[in-house]
C-alpha cells in the first residue's frame, strides 16, 4: 500500500489534470504501466474513480478525498499549470515537418522546420537546453 504522501501527490496530480495522466504519473513516481494501474485499482476500490470502458475511468469529483485536495491548491496547481503548458513534439506530416504542441487532445502548429533535427533544434533553443 502506497504511503499517504504518495497518494496525495498521485490525487493531486489527477486533480490537477482534470484526467489520469499515465505516462506523467509513470515518470513522476518511476513506475511502470502495471504498477501504476494497481494504483489506479486502489483508488477505484476507494470511490475516486470508476471503469466505464476497457482503460477508460470516469473521475468521482464529489468523493470527499478530492474535496481535500481541492482545497490545497499548493498541491495540485503545479500540476495544472504543466498539464496546461501542453507537450511539445516534432512530427511529419504530409511531407513537412513541424514542431507542435499538444494540450490534452488539441495541437497547435508551432513552427514549421526543415527536418527532424532542426526541430529538436528549434525545441533546444526555444527552453534553454544545452
């Protein structure tokens, strides 16, 4: 049974997503995709969420926990703010490739580049990566 810091960070990072995140949550604690589907699991056999489809869950916003969590914007706001900042990708389509930026299901073109590495340029240079 995960500890309860971990949980909190685990709601807070649901919360601050609006969704359940895999792949942030993967990396955030290190998992893999079965460890962190057992976490789901426990929060399923909780009431914070629910399966509807195959992989799919449907969030209990009115259980208590997320009551909690709503209010402690400190944990859950960092959260939102990277879920907002979107993920940026460099990507052929067409023919071109493009740097874009993708936020939940929408993406946004960017920049358009001369090839895959230019773009990964481009993404160096536009957050200071050296």
């Amino acid at each position: 049974m995960p500890q309860t810091e971990q949980l909190n960070t685990l709601k807070a990072i649901i919360y601050g997503y609006k969704r359940i995140p895999m792949s942030v949550i993967q990396r955030k604690f290190l998992l893999g995709y079965g460890q962190v589907l057992h976490l789901i699991v426990l929060l399923e056999q909780a009431g914070l969420c629910e399966p509807i489809n195959e992989g799919e869950r449907v969030i209990n916003w009115q259980h208590p926990h997320w009551q909690i969590i709503a209010n402690q914007p400190e944990l859950w706001q960092p959260w939102a703010d990277s879920a907002a900042a979107g993920v940026y990708k460099v990507e052929k389509h067409k023919g071109q490739w493009y740097v874009v930026r993708e936020v939940h299901a929408n993406k946004e073109l960017v920049a358009c580049v001369d090839n895959e590495d230019d773009g990964l340029r481009w993404l160096m240079e536009k957050f200071n990566v050296v």
